[in-house]
C-alpha cells in the first residue's frame, strides 16, 4: 500500500492506494504540516482498518511537505513536487495522456501534460482562497457550503454588468449575456445571496478564462479540473454552462477534490515500476 499526502494551505488530504488503484480518501484541517501529516495518516488508517507495517512508503506533496524529514513513523518519506503531483492526478483521474490539468486550490495553478512531460504553464492568485476571503469579508461567511446555500437564491443581474447592459446586444463573437463587468452594476442595494452569487460567478469566470488561454496555448483540447473548489455546484456549473468557440471541454474526474494527493502517490508507483 501507498499513501499520499497532500499537505495545504488550510487542508490535509490523504490517500490510502492499494495495487495502485483502490483508493481510500480523508482530509483534515492543517495547522503544524508534521502534525496535519501524522493525524491525516492516523485517520486513513484508522478508515481503512489497516496497520502502519503496511505501507511501503508515504508520498508527500503540497506547501507543508518541506517540513516532514525523510521517515514518518518508521515508513519512508517521498517528496514529490506539487507540480507533478498535480499533473499525474488530474491526467490519471481523467484517463489523459494529453490535458491541461487546472488545480483550484488557494489559488489556481495551472499545469500542462503530454505523455510523462509536465510542466508549470503559470496560474492566478484567485481562487478558493479569494472567494473565501471576499466571503468572509463582505459577508461573514466562513465555509464554502454556506457560501453556496446563500447563492443559490442570488440574482447576478443585480450585481454584474453585460454586455447587453451596454451594448444593447451582442459584440462580434460577444453575446449579449457576457459579463462586462463583474460586480460593475452594484447601484442599489444586493441581497447577500445576490453577492454570494456573484463572488462565486467571478472566481469561475476568471478560471474559466486563463485556463481557456492556457489551453490554447499549449494546444490542449481537454482541461481537467481539481482541487476543492470543485465541489461548489455553483461554481462548476457557471465553467460547465460555457461552451468555447474552438471546442475545448472540461472534466471534473472522479476524486478531483483528492487529485494532488492522489498524483503523489501514483507518481511514487510509477518511479518505482520504471
């Protein structure tokens, strides 16, 4: 058995493989990486009712896995670069060899595949980091779940400006209910829910945009889509309802929200089987 750790920002994900295939999944809140680590693997465990002389290693990825030294309760520590990580999760979740892998995490970062070559496109700052902080901000929520309940009943057309708002239609290639402007028509007074709504509609628009780009530019026809904010049925729907003019498509594979821990430990299987 392989475990895989996905040591974040606010969240620990963890990941039990057996044969490089069944997988058993847990998250934790993050506070000290080692701690997060430790209680993470305990957690597997304890779910999988396995035993620590089971696993031949633990892979470890994310921001926190610099802090874990080179053995973790007698099994051996393997590092595994984010990047990669994020790279082998997505394509493998999503059976492509071929992929820009979009990881929405804190921030949203951006990774091209082609065969064994992953490589860092770039990224943006926005991302679930930003819509729970705007949340926490302008709304006083702090849980993604929340978030989404309220926006279920928001209205963008009382927050967000079209360009029917401005044109009085149509642009080119532009239809008329294109957002000209994300939160450029706050006159009057918007619900919470109407806010919610729109935080969320702009987080989207802004992955959906720069992964679009980044798709293109690497000449990807597919993005898969990972990470937490995967999970906000807002969110994926707003990406899902686009429909780009050169045929691009976006997946959200089984377990994306675990994808980064998941690509540690099969990039950890496949050092090994080389």
């Amino acid at each position: 058995m392989i475990v895989g750790i996905d040591i974040g920002g606010s969240t620990t994900d963890a990941v039990l493989l057996r044969d490089g295939e069944e997988i058993i999944v847990v998250t934790i809140e993050t506070g000290d990486p080692l701690a997060a680590a430790a209680g993470a693997l305990g957690k597997l465990l304890s779910t999988a009712g396995g035993k620590l002389a089971d696993i031949q290693a633990i892979a470890v990825s994310g921001g926190g896995a610099r802090c874990l030294e080179e053995v973790l309760f007698g099994v051996p520590v393997i590092k595994v670069p984010e990047i990669h990580a994020i790279g082998v999760g997505g394509s493998s979740l999503a059976h492509k060899s071929s992929a820009l892998v979009v990881s929405l995490g804190t921030g949203t970062a951006l990774v091209s595949v082609e065969g064994e070559r992953i490589e860092h496109v770039g990224g943006t700052g926005v991302g679930g980091g930003t819509l729970l902080g705007l949340a926490r901000h302008l709304l006083g929520v702090t849980r993604l779940d929340t978030l989404e309940e309220m926006a279920s009943q928001g209205d963008l057309s009382r927050i967000d400006l079209t360009v029917g708002d401005i044109a009085g239609g149509p642009v080119g290639i532009v239809p008329a209910s294109a957002t000209a402007s994300n939160f450029g028509k706050v006159r009057s007074d918007p619900t919470p829910a109407d806010k919610a709504l729109a935080l969320i509609n702009m987080v989207a628009e802004v992955i959906f945009t720069v992964s679009i780009m980044a798709a293109r530019a690497r000449h990807h026809q597919e993005i898969v889509l990972t990470g937490k904010l995967t999970r906000v049925k807002r969110l994926r729907e707003r990406i899902e309802a686009v429909h780009p003019r050169r045929g691009e498509s976006f997946l959200i594979p089984p377990y994306a929200e675990f994808a980064t821990a998941i690509g540690a430990a099969r990039a950890v299987i496949q050092s090994v089987a080389s």
